[in-house]
C-alpha cells in the first residue's frame, strides 16, 4: 500500500554560505533519489526540490528558513534524509 500523505519539516539553513550552488546541488541530488514530489518551500513560494535550478531561484542565505515538503510513497524517508543533509550543513566544513 503506497500512500500520498504529504510530509513537511521546518528547516534552517545552517551553512556560512547558504544554500549556494554546491548545497543546492546535493539538495536537488538527494531528493532525486525519491519517487516523491518534492517541493522547498521559502515565504510562500514554493519550488521543485528535484531542480537545481529552481532551489537557486529561492536565495537562501545563513538562517534561512524553509519547510521542506514531500508528497508519495517514500515522503518520510524523502524528507528525513533532506532533513539530515541541511542539518549536516551539507557536509561543508564552516
């Protein structure tokens, strides 16, 4: 039985730098590991959390707040692993 319920976590970009290109490139990888949509959510506006390019357009400086948000079969391990990456601060050393 696969289930649609969608998952959100609050999240706080921890990294000096951001979510600059390097983060939002693992950030884009590691969610297209799942079959669930996933979306990043700053102010409102939300974005494709499987796209580079779109998590670039959402600036993210140190601080940052988001929701992280999956919706299919896998969204809580989906958001649990994303969840562990930004607090892992993307594996960059500050």
């Amino acid at each position: 039985m696969t289930s649609n319920k969608i998952i959100e976590r609050s999240i706080t970009i921890l990294n000096r730098l951001g979510l600059h290109a390097r983060p939002a490139s693992r950030f884009a990888q590691t969610a297209s590991l799942f079959k669930s949509d996933i979306w990043l959510i700053k102010n409102g506006k939300s974005v494709d959390g499987k796209s580079i390019l779109e998590v670039l357009t959402i600036s993210c400086p140190s601080g940052t707040q988001l929701t992280i948000r999956a919706k299919g079969p896998d969204a809580k391990e989906a958001v649990e692993a994303l969840e562990e990456l930004v607090a892992k601060r993307f594996g960059e050393i500050d």
